[in-house]
C-alpha cells in the first residue's frame, strides 16, 4: 500500500508502518500544503494518514475515489465529513484513550494557572513590574470545595473529574446526551441540564466532541448565566466558544476567568486581545503535547492503517458502519 502521512509523527508508528513494508511519502516539513498539493498527492496513495485539520469534506473525498481509507491523529474527527466516507465505503480511525491524561493535565494546569493569575503574574516580572508587596493586589481564588462542571464527561472529562476531587475535593456536575453511570458511581458525580451546568459551575470544563449543533454554543448569552466567579476551560475546540463575546464577558466581571488550549480561529493571532488579559491564559493547544500521548497517537494510527491493509476492521474506527 501507498501511505500519505500529511506531517512526521513519532518513530514508534513509523517504524510498525515500515516493518509492514508499505511506501511511506511523509511531508517532512511544517509548511501547510495547499488544497491542490494535497489532494493531488492524496490522489496518488491508497490511504492517507491525517496530522492536523485537513478539510476532508465531500469534494475532497470527489476528487480521491481511490482511497481505501484514512487514519487520523487525533481523537476529535469534525475535519471529516463521515457521510461522504460513508457513502463509500471508507473507514475513518482516530486515536482514544491515549492522550486522556495528557489532555486532562492540561485543563487542570489551566484551571489553577487561571485562579492564581498565574500567566498574568509572570508577565509582571518580565516587565519589571513585580514591585514592593500589596495585600491587596492580584489576587487569585482558592478551588477547595468548588464545583466543577464538565460539559462532555467522557473519557478526558472523566479524567478531569478524577484530579479535581482527589486535589480539591470538588463536586462533579456534568451535562451529557446520556448518563455517566460510572462517574456517578466513581466519583458521587451528578448530571444536570444544560441551564443548571451554568448556573451552578464554578468552574466549567468543555471536554465535548465538537458538532455543528455546539458552534460557538458558549457566547454573550452562555456567559451570562454563569457565575460571577466562574472559570471557563476550553481544551477541546475552538469552536465551542465565541471569542469576541469571551473578551466582552472577562473584561466586563460577567465571569472570573477562562483557560484556553484551543482558539478560534486556530492559530490565535499574536494581537489578539485576550492575551493581553490578566484573567485569561491560553495555551498554543498542546493538550496531547507529551512523549508518551504523541507516542501512542503515532501507534494507533499506525494500527488503524494496518489493519485496513489486512482488510481488518480498524481497531479504533469512528464510522463503524461502513463495514456492516
């Protein structure tokens, strides 16, 4: 098979896909390929091995009937347009599991970055701004006791839950499409409608699977309903939340905070206002940033493909119905 791998990815799933002996052609640079360098590489593989957020919609899958199948690597899947894989046939895998704790860390690094000013703080001191000591200035809040709430407690929020409760002690709410019997049992978590997980959050984590029906679902209006003293972590999309109405909501004390690993648009520019804020901090999303998440991402992509050489179901398929 002829494998396009859009950008290097760690050694540990090259070397399975060599071992297997397919003809690897891997863009060895950072630079983005334009939409016709792309597909017309993709027009002369087999299978395409995704890193990044390539727009697989129904024109690229038009123009690339002789894909067998795609592996992306990644967890989240909203780059491809699954009905248009569907319809022919073409199975879709991502990575799980392997990155939980990675992305899990990293909305708990920003939740306690965000209640401490702690971005904000350093700034002071690269500006020569640290000055003598005020009893009054730059005060962050305590998350003992808090609630948190989660807005997708699946996997990643699950993990989430877990270290906040161990280190705060902090009640879990969670809204979800369906109950998290195990959170519940685990971790005394509660489900609630989409309005009491506004209202009752103090800190409110997104940890959803993103979907046209959730765009920029946290806005002027979402915002309003939360806490005054109220965090708000997004390492999930950007395109949960509504930027302008995010720095409308943090500069006019309509809620406390919020912690960002992901933006929208993505890449956030240099200028953009929010980076100037005391109460924000973002992170250039690198939630699944680690040896170990990036190694194991780099595997079962690997895996996916592989399996599809050896006309196997992938073992971490997203549209499993294309083999039924």
């Amino acid at each position: 098979m002829n494998i396009f791998i859009t950008k290097n990815i760690p050694e540990a799933g090259l070397l399975l896909l060599q071992e297997k002996g397919f003809n690897l052609t891997v863009n060895p640079t950072e630079n983005v390929l334009s939409r016709e360098e792309f597909i017309k590489i993709c027009q002369e593989n087999d299978a395409l091995l995704n890193v990044g957020s390539s727009n697989l919609d129904e024109a690229f899958f038009e123009q690339c009937p002789n894909l067998k199948g795609i592996a992306l690597f990644s967890v989240g899947y909203d780059s491809v347009h699954i009905p248009s894989a569907n319809s022919r046939k073409i199975p879709v895998g991502n990575t799980p599991e392997v990155l939980n704790r990675a992305t899990s860390d990293t909305a708990f690094l920003l939740m306690q970055s965000v209640a401490r000013k702690s971005f904000y703080n350093h700034k002071r001191i690269i500006n020569g701004e640290w000055g003598t000591f005020n009893a009054l200035a730059n005060l962050g809040q305590e998350l003992y006791g808090k609630t948190l709430g989660i807005f997708g407690l699946g996997r990643i929020g699950f993990e989430m839950a877990q270290k906040c409760k161990a280190a705060f002690g902090m009640n879990i709410i969670y809204h979800n499409r369906s109950h998290n019997e195990n959170a519940e049992k685990e971790l005394d978590a509660q489900y609630v409608d989409f309005e009491t997980l506004l209202a009752q959050s103090d800190v409110l984590s997104v940890h959803s699977n993103y979907t046209e029906e959730n765009n920029e679902l946290f806005n002027k209006e979402t915002f309003a309903k939360m806490k005054p003293n109220a965090i708000f972590i997004n390492t999930a999309r950007g395109k949960f939340h509504n930027e302008d109405d995010l720095y409308y909501a943090l500069t006019n004390d309509i809620i406390w905070g919020a912690g960002l690993d992901v933006t929208n648009p993505e890449p956030m520019k240099q200028d953009n206002p929010l980076l100037s804020l005391p109460n924000c901090c973002v992170l250039p999303h690198i939630g699944s940033a680690t040896y170990e998440a990036r190694n194991g991402m780099a595997v079962c992509a690997a895996q996916n493909i592989i399996a599809l050489s050896e006309n196997r179901k992938m073992p971490f398929c997203v549209n499993e119905e294309v083999y039924s």
